[in-house]
C-alpha cells in the first residue's frame, strides 16, 4: 500500500519551491530517513601578529568574529511508494492523491536538483526533519510533547532570552507546520536494487542558504 505523505509517523519532508501555507501534506514529498547528520562550520578571519613572541614572550593571534557559518545536513535512507499531492492537481483543500512508485519519486527528486529555482514545481528550497520538543519559544514548557521542525534559531523574543543583543533573531518553530532549514539540495545520490524493488536506497547533502531571486 502506497505511503501517504499526510501519515504523521512521516518526520522527514522535502518542500517545493511552490509550497505555501500551513501543512506538510501538499507540494512536499515525504522521506524515510535512517541517519540525518548536522554539520556546522564557523568561519572567524585570524590573523597572526607580527612580533608579538618577541614582546611578550609568547605569540599572539587576532581574529575577528564576523558572524559567518556555513550549514549542510546529510541524509542517508530509502524511497518507497508514496502518495503525493500537488497544489496544480485538484482544487484546494482536497487535491488529488496520486501514487508514485519508489523509482518515480526518486527520479523526481533528481529531477527537481536539475532544475533552476525558477521552476517551482520542480525545485525543492526547504527541508524538514521533526523532532520531539518540550520547551516552546519562551522557554515555557509545554503541555504535552510537540513535533517541531530543526531549525538553527534560538528562543526568546527580539533582545530578549537566548537572543539578548540580538535585534533580529529568527522565529523559533512553534509545531510542526512552522518554517524548516531552507537553502537547496546540493547533492542526491540513489541505487536501484534489483533485490529491493519496492525501495530506493539514497544519499542527500543540503545546504542551508538563503537563495536569491
């Protein structure tokens, strides 16, 4: 039975440029990931000083905190049948389902890393991947256990909590519907098996940006 991307043991999407509103069922399709690694890399200029071991009997260097990072996350998991939605197919909110088979979906994820971000249905500008959360953006903690997408923002409001001296923070996610990592795929690899016909092995690097236009 095809895999429905509105099943909610799904934490893991990949979102069209076109996607819009609150939900992860339409202009998304759904991944089951075994492995998600997180890599952050700071950039900070240092600069040796000149002469410095000869005044001070030790050498010194200088560096300077310009607020520069780069960010990639890789997956590693499989492709299986799955049922998709797009906002062209249907009228909202009941879009047609349509069911793709495990090569077709990996084949229109390549597809969509071929394209440009001038193709909106074709390419993919936002990954999620939930995760369990007990704190909100207040540092009050919640009722009950919430889903909310990895982001890199920190909670409180603006020069405030965690984002003290920070005049324009990033929102914190609320639930699972709130903005993921945006930036672009930067490298998707898949396998076709003959022994697992009905699954897709694959690898994918994202880079977290901010593209333009």
């Amino acid at each position: 039975m095809p895999i429905d991307v509105a099943d909610t043991t799904h934490n893991v999407f990949l979102k069209l440029n076109k996607h819009q509103g609150e939900s992860n069922q339409i202009d998304t399709i759904p991944l089951k990931v075994t492995s998600i690694g997180v890599d952050v890399s700071r950039t900070v200029p240092a600069l040796p000083v000149p002469l410095s071991s000869i005044a001070r009997g030790q050498s010194e260097t200088i560096a300077v905190d310009l607020g520069m990072a780069s960010k990639s996350i890789s997956l590693q998991g499989v492709i299986t049948s799955g049922r998709i939605r797009r906002s062209h197919t249907g009228t909202s909110p009941n879009y047609d389902a349509i069911d793709m088979t495990a090569q077709e979906l990996a084949q229109l994820i390549a597809s969509g890393v071929d394209s440009s971000g001038l193709a909106h249905y074709q390419n993919f500008n936002e990954l999620v991947f939930l995760f369990e959360s007990n704190i909100d953006e207040n540092y009050v903690e919640r009722g009950s256990v919430t889903k909310i997408p990895f982001t890199f923002a920190s909670r409180g409001s603006p020069l405030e909590k965690d984002n003290e001296r920070v005049i324009l923070p990033a929102d914190f996610p609320v639930d699972e519907t709130s903005t993921g990592l945006t930036g672009f795929i930067e490298q998707f690899g898949f396998t076709l098996d003959a022994e697992q016909p009905l699954e897709v092995g694959f690898n994918m690097s994202f880079r977290v940006a901010t593209i333009f236009p």
